[in-house]
C-alpha cells in the first residue's frame, strides 16, 4: 500500500512538474529575453536596447526578398575604430555572431538594438546568426 502511495506522489509530482515546463497556464506574459523565440504576433511595440552610440554608424537590416540573408552580406572594418552596429527592427529572433571576434549580438522579435564594436583582431572572419546559419543568414567581416 505504501509503495502504491509513493508511485501516485511521485506521478503527480512529474505530471505537475511537466505542466509548469511546458506552460501550463496561459495567463503568463513573457518578456524578451536573450533567447531564440517563435515569430512575432505583430502586436508589439518596437523597443530600443543599447542606447546611444558612439561609433561610425553601420546600419544592418535583413535582405528585402529574404529575411534570413544579411543585408550587407559583407563588412569591412577598422582596426581598432569604433563602430556603431544598428539593427533593423524584424519578425524574429536573430544574432549576430563572429566568433573569432567575441561579438554575439542579440536581438529578439520587434527589438532596435544599438550596439558599438570595437574589433581588435586583423583578418576574415565568417559571420552568422546562430539560429538561422542552415538557413544561409551569414556573411564575412573583414578587419584590416
């Protein structure tokens, strides 16, 4: 009888646990974070991360025909100068990532972001965004 009463806690303990995980209530309201999300419902306002720059402007948006190709595909930088990377607002999550770099950047559905680099390491290096890189959304930065 015992083990029969650890056997049911220990099922409605797991059954309960996996409602929470999988999001058993519908009354949550989520915020942006830092990982990859579903596309936007279009229903948000547009915010604005990493404030003002201070670098030469670079501004990048997402190919018109195709939103998971890099528009430029391709950039080229100054050692050691500043840039101010500016992000177009989009639909979807997407990074921008060279590795080689150190830069990772973030940005989540109907988010502007502002973000300056500073790259410090001369050469190519690829560039991606990590959850759409099978998908061909990446380029080349070259630092000379």
């Amino acid at each position: 009888m015992r083990k029969g009463l650890l056997l049911i806690g220990a099922l409605a303990l797991a059954l309960s646990l996996g409602l929470v995980a999988c999001g058993g209530s519908s009354t949550s309201n989520p915020t942006p974070t830092k990982t990859p999300v579903a596309t936007s419902s279009g229903n948000t306002t547009p915010t604005s991360t990493g404030g003002a720059c201070s670098g030469t402007p670079v501004k990048i948006t997402q190919h018109e025909g195709n939103s998971y190709f890099f528009d430029p595909k391709t950039y080229d930088f100054q050692n050691g100068k500043t840039y101010c990377l500016d992000f177009a607002v989009t639909k979807e999550f997407h990074t921008w990532t060279v590795e080689a770099l150190g830069i990772d950047i973030f940005i989540n559905a109907d988010e502007h972001v502002k973000k300056d680099i500073t790259p410090t390491k001369v050469g190519t290096f690829p560039l991606k965004c990590i959850p759409h890189e099978a998908l061909g959304m990446t380029g080349t930065v070259t630092v000379s």
